[in-house]
C-alpha cells in the first residue's frame, strides 16, 4: 500500500511541477518585465494583504509600495537615474526590500553588499561595481566610515537610512535619506512600465577562487526565471503563506529564491534581522509561518537545540533551500514534521540549477538544463582527459564535476569582469562550438526509486579553491592573500577541511613564518579578527617550514587537506581556534577528541 500511494504522490508532484519546469521560459531581454514591475503588481493584486513583517513593524502590500516608491523618487530626487549603479549595505529590513525595490521601479542596479565586510574588501565591493552612491543603513556606517577616505565617492553620495532600533542622527558627512521620505510622492514611476528583463537588476558578490568578492550579475530575466518555478514548483506557495525569512537578503538564496517567491505568489514576509535558534520556533507560531527559505548551517543549529514546546504541531509546510545534510534532513522530516523538503542547487552567476520537485529525501533533485559530470583529479585539482584530450563522463553514482550546457534558454550571464565570465566557460566539449559553464562542484547521480525517469543527484563537495563555512563561500585565495600582508607570515596556504558534526568546511590555513620570527598568537588573533569577517576566518592554523609548490608555483593543498589537523600525521605546531574562544590555542589531546567525537561544539 505504501508503494501505491508514494507512486501517486510522485505522479501529483510531477503533475503540479512539469508545466512550470518544462513549458516556461525566460522572458526575452527585450520583453518589459522586470524585478519592480513584478513587485508593484502583486501589490496591486493585493492590496490590503500583508505584504511584510519585521521588528514589530508591519505594512499590506499597499502600503509597502507606497513607502518604496518614495524611496524611489527620493532616490531620483538625489542623482540616481536608470542605468546608475547604487552600492546597498543595509541589514535585513523592510528599509532593505524597500531601497532594493526602488532602484528596481527607476532602472538602476543595486550592488547588494555583504554586511559582514568590513575594509578593503568592503572598499573593494564599493568600487569594483562602480557605485553612483550607497545607500548605507545606521547600523553599519562604522564598516563606511573606515573606508570612505580610500573611496571615489562624496561625502554626500552616502545616504543615510535611519534604524528604527536605534536614536541617532545622520553624520554631518553623509546626507539623511531618511529625513526625505516624508515629502515625497506615493504614485508609482512610469519609468517602471519600460524597465526591460535584459536590464542589470542586481550584482551579487561571489567568493570565486581568486582574488577578492567578484560581482556576479543578475538580470532582471534572471529574477523573473527563478521567481515562477521556486515558487510554484519548489515552494507550492501561495497568497495565504507567510514565509520566515532569517538569511541574508545580500546572497541569492534569501533574495532570488525567498523574496523573489514571495514576489511571484503574494504570500507575505517574515523578515528577521539575523538567525536564532532560540527565537525561531516561537516567532513561527508567533507569525504562523508556512514556508520557509534555509541553509544546511542554519537548520544543523535547529536540530542541535533542546526540543521547545512551540516546535510541536508547528505551522511549517514547505521549506526550501540548500546544504541540508541527511542526518538533518530526517529530523525536519520527523521531530519537526515538515512534509515537504525543497532542496534546490545553483548560483548567483551560473547556469545550472535543479530542484527537488517530487519531494524525494536526500537529493539536490532535478532540472531541465543538460548537464554532464566529468572525471575530476581533486588532488591536482584538473580534470582529467583521455587520450585524445577530451573530458571523461564519470559511471552512474560516480562523483564527477558537473558542467551545464550554455544555451539561448540557459543563459550564463557570468560575472561584472569578462575575464571572471571567461575563465567558468568550457569549449568543444561534445560538439564543435559548444560551450559548457563549469560550476566547480562535484556531483552524483543518486537513486530516489520512482521518480517519472528523471535523473535526480545528490551534492558531494566543492573543488578547487572555494569552500563553504556558516553558509558562506570562502575564497582560499582570498583568504591567503589578505594573512601573507600579515608581519609575520611569509606565504600561507588555505583549504578546508572536515569537522565531525558540522556543516561545509572549516578554514585551515599552513603558514610559513618570515625566517627568524616567532608566532605571537595574539598578534596574529588581533590580525585575522580585523582584516577578516567570522565566517572566512581560519579554524585551524598549520605552522610550516616550507611549502609545496608545483613548477609553476601553484601551492599544493592535496596532502595539507588529508592531513587536515589530524596530531598523529603532523610534526609541525597546530593552533585552533575554538567556538566563543577569544585567541587561538595550541591544539591539544583534549580538544583534538572532541573534534573527532563530533562533540566540539562548532
């Protein structure tokens, strides 16, 4: 009996997703669709509905287009015109959506800044996307104030916005974008009616595998592509649904697949400024929230919490997201009771992304886009070729580095920089002139039982120079780039590596010492913590004497992450540095069991 009826909840699932995925396409470049245009008219269509909740704050779709659309005129009113690019570094808020929103209606693009970056690296996001002005929330004009003077921008191309949380007023420096809302206009802008889908809506920051953030370009196409399927496929969503948004709307996860559902089907938002564990349950029954948008991190602290008396009978029916790993999977499927787990895969600037349409457990799922897995060498980090220099397709089950083929429907619209654009694209793979956008990840195909003939796949690890750490891509070079301006360090190397129990990769970095010096971990704590933010700092730290290079000097990583921290490989000194813990420690016994047990806390 339980085979019958999994056979007709296949079929049902198949049946509800099939049209979307197979019979829609992105709209053309030229067509008059856009991020803004899709938000205004679900405001339009629901006027009275609640559109967005956060901090105690709540506004109807009605009154959350008025508000954008001062935003909008302010922001006309300040210089800002269609084709301009504003840098946003704001924190999860309706002043977020609302400035996001409004660049939209007006044709400019929003730089959506990782709030986390402070320094050159922020300085560098400011001026890699040639930003007109930025628009920067109360809370983070220290991270501004600290780099401004490296900036081509103005004093008064900063525009404050006011947080409700706190009582402060705009620097003399800057100008109060807030104060200007009051007087300005709630009419919709015509301009938004003209705003074409092959128009830059957004640039979202990826930690690619050199170099600092690149900005990955999203097309308002892009938007409108993902809104439809995420939402009616993946979410099931509709006007009645609320959905618990804790993400950070700067990466494509919360933004693309969360805001942009909400978008396409009306259900409204419940925004949280930043994740907590304690806090979630109960805002959930709170807020009677029906979907939900996660990460693997996120949902490993859900599972590791005490059990709460608001997460029985919880409102949640649908989450969607990425990262879930199987052990969590089955405790959101049983102690949580949430009946459908959307994971999806993709990236802000790829091409290839697939969605667990049929509600199967532990799968990355399916999609449309023809894709290949091809034999990878992670130890000399290649791929491997045969004899006439063509790439290998990797045995079913086989984990092999998936490549999307590039397409009119399946688009890669790459990167700001063609030369970051150029360096994911493969030529000649199967045909002549064929080209394939490489997503640097390692993939199988997986055995779901019945699933209509589709091929579902399950995700297995990143290569190359990228990992993933508290839901964040950490650049290895990037990393290694910013510790050797440290006085102390010669040259560093930097992998992840594996913590029982925890989620993506922890940081590691071998560093070699400038000849003489001596490790003075305080100063080398004081050093990461300024010039790095949490997620991309590393966990472990390898004292080396020398490094392994090739013949053309590229840093051997394949010995370093199979040794990882293990005491019983390593002669030279490890230090570590462990959860809530203030300075790096040598790594003793001790520590090191916990870490195996899976016990350590991370």
């Amino acid at each position: 009996m339980s085979k019958i009826i999994e056979f007709f909840r296949v079929v049902w699932d198949f049946l509800r997703a099939a049209p979307v995925l197979i019979l829609f396409k992105p709209p053309l470049d030229e067509a008059k669709t856009s991020l803004g245009l899709m938000f205004q008219t679900t405001a339009a269509k629901f006027p009275q509905k609640s559109a967005v909740i956060c901090e105690g704050k709540e506004l109807n779709w009605s009154q959350f287009n008025a508000l954008t659309n001062q935003f909008a005129h302010s922001l006309k009113q300040q210089g800002v015109s269609r084709g301009d690019c504003v840098a946003v570094l704001i924190e999860n808020r309706i002043e977020l959506l609302c400035s996001v929103f409004a660049l939209a209606k007006i044709g400019a693009t929003a730089g959506m800044i990782n709030t986390g970056l402070t320094d050159r690296p922020l300085a560098h996001c400011i001026s890699k996307i040639n930003s007109k002005k930025c628009l920067v929330g109360q809370e983070l004009l220290s991270s501004v104030t600290d780099v401004k003077s490296g900036l081509d921008l103005k004093d008064k191309d900063y525009l404050w916005v006011r947080d409700l949380q706190t009582q402060q007023v705009a620097p003399s420096w800057a100008t109060d974008f807030s104060a200007t809302l009051a007087e300005m206009p709630t009419d919709n802008l015509p301009e938004t009616d003209d705003i074409a889908a092959g128009e830059i809506a957004l640039y979202i920051f990826t930690s690619g595998t050199t170099g600092l953030p690149k900005p990955a370009i999203v097309y308002h196409r892009k938007i409108m592509s993902a809104a439809k399927p995420y939402s009616k496929a993946g979410f099931h969503a509709k006007s009645s649904d609320r959905m618990y948004i804790c993400l950070p709307l700067y990466h494509a996860t919360g933004f693309l697949l969360g805001i942009g559902s909400c978008l396409y089907s009306g259900a409204s938002m419940f925004i949280r400024r930043r994740f907590s564990a304690t806090q979630f349950w109960p805002e959930v029954q709170e807020h009677q929230t029906t979907l939900f948008i996660y990460v693997g991190e996120l949902c490993r602290y859900l599972a590791m919490a005490p059990a709460c008396p608001e997460e029985k009978n919880n409102p949640l029916k649908t989450m969607l997201g990425n990262g879930l790993r199987p052990d969590v999977w089955n405790i959101f499927r049983n102690r949580f009771g949430v009946k459908r787990i959307t994971e999806i895969y993709g990236s802000s600037e790829g091409n290839v992304t697939l969605l667990n349409i049929l509600n199967k457990d532990s799968t990355i799922g399916t999609g449309s886009v023809v894709v290949m897995l091809v034999k990878y060498d992670i130890d000399s980090d290649e791929i491997v070729l045969d004899e006439n220099g063509k790439v290998i397709e990797v045995e079913p089950g086989e984990a092999g580095l998936m490549l999307g083929l590039i397409d009119d429907r399946f688009k890669f619209d790459g990167y700001k920089s063609a030369e970051a654009t150029n360096d994911k694209i493969l030529t000649d793979l199967r045909e002549p002139g064929d080209r394939w956008f490489n997503t640097g990840d390692l993939i199988r195909v997986v055995d779901v039982g019945f699933a209509m003939g589709l091929p579902h796949y399950q995700f297995v690890d990143r290569v190359g120079d990228t990992f993933r750490w508290r839901a964040e891509n950490v650049s290895t070079n990037e990393v290694g780039e910013i510790l050797n301006a440290c006085d102390q360090i010669e040259i560093s190397n930097v992998y992840g590596v594996d913590i029982p129990g925890a989620e993506g990769k922890a940081g590691m970095a071998a560093i070699t010492l400038i000849p003489g010096q001596q490790f003075d971990v305080a100063e080398f704590t004081e050093f990461v913590d300024r010039e790095l933010p949490a997620f991309a700092r590393p966990v472990f730290v390898r004292i080396e004497q020398e490094q392994d290079t090739t013949g053309t000097f590229k840093l051997f990583k394949g010995n370093l992450k199979q040794q990882s921290y293990h005491l019983d490989q390593i002669d030279e000194p490890i230090y570590v540095r462990q959860p809530r813990s203030e300075q790096y420690q040598l790594l003793d016994r001790e520590f090191y069991e916990q870490l195996i047990s899976g016990s350590a806390g991370y």
